[in-house]
C-alpha cells in the first residue's frame, strides 16, 4: 500500500491449501470493541489538514489511522506530521506505522528499526506492516517479525499481504488484510472457507476508486465477507490514500 503503487496485487507466493487450524482468542481479540474504519491517511497534514481534522472528530468510528511519511518514517522526524498525530493520540485514535516489508525480502532488522522510529517520533500504538508475503514458507519470519515489534511496544500489528495468504497468517496479527485493490475487482472477489473459522474484527478489506454512491455498499459488502475492519474511498491513481473515506452504513462522513 506505498503510495507509488496504484493496483491490487496479485502474489506469486500464495498458498491457500494449508487446513485451517482453529480460530484462537487472546490478545489479538483487543480490537473487538473499536470503531470499523481503519484509515491509510497517506496525506500530509500540510497538504490537507482537513482530512486529519475529520479523523479527529470520527475518532469514535475508527479502528486505526495508518502513519506514513515516506513508505515508513522517513529519515528524520516531520514535526507537522507529529502534530498532526498528537491531536490524532488525544482524540483516542489507535496509530499504526507504516513499514513496508517488501514481501519478506527486507531484513527483520530493518523493518523492525522503523517500527521504533514510528514509536519514538510519532507515538503510535502499533504497526501497520504493509507488502507482507502471503507463502506458507515465509511464516517463520514473519511470526518472529510480529513478536519482536510487540517486545518493541506494538500493542497492534496489521499484517498486509491484500490478498488471502496461508492461514497461518491470521495466527501472526491483530488484523490480517486480505484484499487490497479496486472496487471492480472487489466486486467479484472470492473468500476461501478458512476465513470462516476466525472472528470477522480479525479481518480488513481496503478497496479505492469506490464511487461515491457506492460507499455503503462497499462496507456492506466487507461485512457479509467477513471482513468487520474496512475502508473505501473513492481514490485512484498513485496515491489512492490520499483521499478519506466517504459515508459508510450510517457512520456518517469523515471529510469535511
């Protein structure tokens, strides 16, 4: 979800034969009791402060607001941008950091170190680890991955493969994003049965280029897929994430 990249991705890793292990409880069910929209704000508040301002008075619906800089934290903190996700922080909104795992081909070591950058320059709550492979090989490192971002003081990870992994992805995070993409392509997605064994609040879909008009049946739609966390916005070209999303199943508008 870097914001140089503009459609949904396909994965040459993908594997979805693994049976299913049965769903677990635990501290990955924390975020049963936020808000439904988690936010990609891949727009500076310089740019576009209204946005941010919105978030802030929608705090009650969201689940999260995603922190980007730079696809990650940038090489030196942005200190309108640590503004901006203070007033986020004080209105109760969760902030995840952006970091981009290239598919598992970065060095843990180097996703990890913007982990704590995020942490350290704009107080985020947890992590939002964007490109995640979706092969069952890759499973090992990832689950150390996500266990040593919580060591480092992630109470959420996102993982975000945007399609449907291995299913042991969703034993790893908080949240699992299983689709990722345009609105046309959503609309003849599938889900595979595993999803079934796993509460809906465990799973994301973030769709753009959604019409307008559409909104609220795009977030119906991730609900009867089983998808309780969600985010449509009408957002196209390299950056769809620089818009917010419109009225949503009676959640009202985020934007101005």
């Amino acid at each position: 979800m870097s914001a140089g990249r503009t459609e949904g991705r396909g994965h040459p890793g993908r594997r979805e034969s693994t049976p299913a292990p049965a769903a677990v409880r635990g501290p990955r069910d924390r975020g049963r009791d936020r808000g439904h929209l988690l936010v990609p704000l891949y727009v500076h508040p310089a740019v576009d402060p209204g946005a941010w301002e919105a978030a802030v008075r929608a705090a009650g619906r969201l689940y999260a607001v995603v922190v980007n800089a730079a696809d990650g934290p940038g090489p030196r903190p942005d200190p309108a941008l640590a503004a901006a996700a203070a007033r986020l922080r004080g209105a109760g909104v969760p902030l995840l950091g952006y970091v981009d795992t290239a598919y598992g081909a970065r060095p843990p070591r180097a996703v990890l170190r913007e982990v704590c950058r995020h942490r350290r320059w704009y107080g985020t709550d947890g992590a939002f680890l964007d490109r995640a492979a979706a092969g069952a090989e890759h499973l090992p490192r990832y689950r150390r991955t996500v266990r040593a971002a919580r060591l480092l003081g992630a109470s959420t990870v996102v993982l975000n493969p945007g399609v449907h992994p291995d299913p042991g992805y969703a034993h790893l995070a908080d949240v699992l994003v299983t689709f990722e993409g345009r609105w046309e392509d959503y609309r003849r997605a599938g889900v595979p049965v595993w999803t079934r064994g796993h509460p809906p609040h465990r799973f994301c879909h973030l769709v753009y280029a959604v019409p307008d008009r559409l909104a609220a049946e795009a977030a119906r739609t991730a609900h009867e897929r089983g998808a309780e966390v969600h985010c449509a916005v009408p957002g196209e070209g390299a950056n769809p994430w620089r818009s917010t999303p419109r009225p949503v199943l009676g959640c009202g508008r985020i934007t101005p």
